[in-house]
C-alpha cells in the first residue's frame, strides 16, 4: 500500500476537524493513524499543512506565545492584526501558550506567517550577529 502524501492527509485532516462534533475522539483517532504509519516525527508539519488547508477554507489559525496572560487589551490587538492581515477570514481561532523563557514580548505564529517581538526572540538575534 503507497503512503498518503502529507498535503493530502492534511486536507483530509482539516476536513475532519470541520465536521467532527467529538474532537477527543478525532485527536485519538489521527494518533492512531500517524502511529500505525510511522508519521509520528512528521505531527508538526502535518499540522502546520491542516492550518494551511483550514486558513484555505477561511479559517486562520494562530500560536501566541507569552511569557505572561493575554490581557484583554492585548487580545483585541492581536485580533486586530489578524484581521489587517487576513481581511477574508471567516473565523480568527488562537491558540496561547505562556512560556516564562519567553521573558517578555509576544511570538504570533499563522501558517505562513511569523511575528517574534519576544524578548527571547531579540536575544537570539543578536547570538547569530
């Protein structure tokens, strides 16, 4: 049997997420498949093809990384800048993550986009200067 190509699997997977009411049963069951393929080592570029796919079909998805909460100010910021770069969005869904290494700042990642304004992400910058 020839394997699914990744783009393909990931359309299928967005299709899924679309239309599943049980998205635990969902995560279970694309486990499952990317363990029995031997996929495991691809799950985050499969994912970043399934946003790609969802951001086709309207709905853009975004990682924010903080060191600290989202403020309720800084939430509606970001949503602003989501909708400025995705004007023909259907649906803004994010994801935060707050990871004190950060220090301080904002990381908002989209499937074709990245914004680093975190302190670490500077620091790093001038380690390769």
């Amino acid at each position: 049997m020839s394997a699914v190509k990744r783009t393909d699997l990931a359309v299928a997977i967005a299709k899924m997420v679309a239309n599943s009411k049980d998205q635990s049963a969902l995560a279970k069951q694309i486990a499952s498949y990317l363990v029995s393929h031997h996929q495991t080592k691809d799950l985050d570029t499969i994912m970043r093809d399934v946003m790609t796919a969802r951001a086709k079909d309207g709905i853009v998805e975004a990682q924010i990384t903080t060191a600290f909460p989202l403020s309720p100010a800084v939430k509606a910021q970001v949503e602003k800048l989501l909708k400025q770069e995705y004007p023909t969005a259907k649906q803004l869904v994010y994801q935060h993550s707050q990871r004190p290494e950060v220090l301080s700042g904002i990381k908002i990642q989209t499937p074709d986009k990245q914004l680093d304004e975190t302190a670490r992400g500077k620091l790093d910058q001038l380690t390769r200067i």
